[in-house]
C-alpha cells in the first residue's frame, strides 16, 4: 500500500541569486542559487542543509525532508520546536 503526500513549498525571489523558501508550516530558510558553483540550502536558524547542483534538486531535497519531518510529528505528538524545548529542559536539569 502506498499513499500520495502533498508538500507545499512557496518560493519568494529576494535578488539574483537568493530566494526564501517556506515548506508547509514546517521549513523556511534561504536557496542561494550562485552564478556559478553549487545550490545550497540554509534553513533559518543557519543550519545548512546542504548543496545541490541544480535549483530543482535542492527544493526537491526540501520538499522530501518537510515530508519526513511532518510524519514524524504525526507520529510523536509533537513538532520539532517543542521537542527541542523538552530536550534543552531536560538537560538543563540535570546533575554533573
């Protein structure tokens, strides 16, 4: 059995070769798409996720990991945010 999951992602043109990206209410950050050289992908924060030869490649990359980051909220009740909270808590507490 398979099921067919849509992924919105909303691309927004800052300059030449920048664009801001959002992917459903789970992803947002930057695409820097140089003249030359590889595509690379920075979610906000400043994480960067990585580099890709062509434009396409990266908002599919961003498209698949909104995808798995969406399922796995499904599955454990809680999104990225609140999940990071509960662990920055949880070792502030404990004992060295």
């Amino acid at each position: 059995m398979f099921s067919i999951k849509a992924v919105k992602v909303t691309l927004s043109k800052i300059n030449s070769d920048l664009v801001s990206f959002k992917c459903n209410s789970s992803l947002s950050g930057f695409v820097h798409i140089p003249d030359d050289g590889a595509v690379t992908v920075v979610f906000d924060g400043g994480y960067e996720f990585g580099t890709y030869h062509c434009p396409e490649c990266a908002v599919q990359a961003i498209s698949f990991l909104c995808f798995e980051i969406e399922e796995a909220e499904k599955k454990s009740g809680m999104n990225y945010q609140a999940y990071k909270s509960a662990f920055a808590a949880g070792t502030k507490s404990q004992m060295h």
